[in-house]
C-alpha cells in the first residue's frame, strides 16, 4: 500500500497534543524570560543542545521553524530576537506556540502547511531553517532540502535533525522487550514493512506513519540541493535496547553559500 501520509499525520500530530507527548509541551515562562537574557539553548534531536556557535546571530534575523511547532523551539529563538515563522502541519501544535506567544508577548508568525511545500515563501526569505527529526513523517526527504535551499539566503544556514536509518532496521515490539531482532529494510515506510494489523495497532494509537530514510537522501540530499555541510554531531534517544550501543541520530549545519 501506498499512501500519501499528510492527512493522517496532521490528525494524529493533533492527538499526540491531546496526550501530552514531550514534542507538544510548551515551554514555561521561566525559559522565555532566561532566553530573553540570552541564556537559552535548543535541540534538533533527543538530548543533546546545538552548539550556540552553529547560529547566525538572531537579532532581527528571520527564522522559519520547519516542521517545528509544540511551543518548545520557535518561542525561544523568537525571545532570543529572531523574527520567527512557524511552518506546520498540525493545527493543534501551531496552537501550542500561538499559547506562548500570547502568555509572553512574543511575534509568531504560524503557518499551516506541508514542510514539502514552501511555495507560500519568496526565494531567500530567511536567515536560518530550524527543522528537528521531522522528515521522518515523510516519504522522501528531498522536497524539504530543496526548498529549504531556496527559501534560504545566500549564507543562510539549515539547522537539522535526522533520524539515523539504522533505527528503522529493527523490530519494535522485540526492542521493547530489549531484543535486537533485523527486520526490516531501508528506506523504511510503515506502509511498505508493517502489516495491516500492525498499521491498525499504530493508527489506533495515534501514532503518525513513519519512514526511514538512507543517509544518502539525509547527507546527500542536502548536498545535492546545493548546501555545504560544515559541521555535524550524534546524538542518542531513549530505547534503551538499540541506543545504548549506537547513536541514532543526527544533527547536520549546512550553509548556502553565497
């Protein structure tokens, strides 16, 4: 089965709201008021913050946060002095932002959208594309890399997150039982390697569809939109079977140049 996964990932992005998933909790006054102070920090995956030296500076620069809304990011790069875009595909975590902005008196800018499609945006509208381990909710990564390339200025910087393929390769119900069974293959799509009951359990669930890309279309895709890859480091998550041995994600910093 091929299907394309906007329509049920907005609606179960929506229900992961609901149930308090750590991606849609706002962050609290306290963070806004020390960003304001510029003592902040941000993540693209799991744990690790991204190194402060992989910003341009904020002051007055516009900011689109890619596939990033929850109320976590963007508030705090918009306190920080960015003039920030919130581009997202679901409404119920554009409105997590749209609550801070309003409890704190911060300028969001929330678009609802497909992160494949940008074509609302001018070519070289921003300074910095801030776009967390989202591309995993879609099947082919490349649209984003392109179009962060052109909304991008010469110079811009992309700040983002990548889910490494190896994370994909496993059984999930072995790994919560702490086994490391290969069963599947890359790329990855639920579509393609679950069955229908196990797509019926995850739909059940709430749970967004999933793919697994290569790191030839994470890496190589942003070189091939045009990007210069200038720095890059691993990070780990919270399955304990599979990251306890092997980082299983990426933060990548790419400039356009100019």
């Amino acid at each position: 089965m091929v299907e394309d996964p906007a329509g049920w990932n907005r609606q179960a992005w929506d229900a992961q709201v609901a149930r308090g998933n750590r991606w849609t909790r706002p962050v609290d006054a306290a963070a806004i008021a020390a960003a304001r102070r510029r003592e902040w920090s941000v993540v693209l995956t799991p744990k690790q913050p991204v190194p402060r030296d992989w910003f341009p500076p904020l002051a007055g620069l516009p900011v689109l946060c890619l596939a990033a809304s929850g109320g976590q990011q963007a508030p705090l790069l918009a306190a920080a002095g960015g003039v920030v875009t919130v581009h997202d595909l679901s409404p119920a975590q554009l409105a997590q932002d749209r609550l801070v902005a309003q409890r704190e008196g911060l300028a969001l800018r929330l678009e609802e959208g497909d992160m494949r499609d940008l074509s609302r945006y001018p070519d070289a509208s921003f300074g910095l594309v801030f776009h967390p381990c989202s591309n995993s909710f879609i099947p082919d990564p490349a649209p984003v890399w392109r179009e962060a390339f052109r909304v991008l200025r010469p110079g811009g910087v992309l700040l983002a997150g990548i889910t490494q393929p190896v994370r994909f390769l496993f059984d999930e119900k072995a790994l919560e039982r702490g086994e490391l069974i290969a069963r599947h293959s890359l790329p990855y799509s639920d579509f393609v390697h679950l069955t229908e009951a196990e797509r019926a359990e995850l739909k059940a669930a709430d749970e967004p569809w999933c793919f697994g890309h290569t790191l030839e279309q994470q890496l190589g895709g942003q070189l091939e939109a045009g990007f210069v890859l200038t720095a890059l480091f691993e990070d780990r998550g919270e399955q304990q079977a599979l990251d306890s041995r092997i980082a299983c994600f990426l933060a990548t910093r790419a400039v356009k140049p100019g």
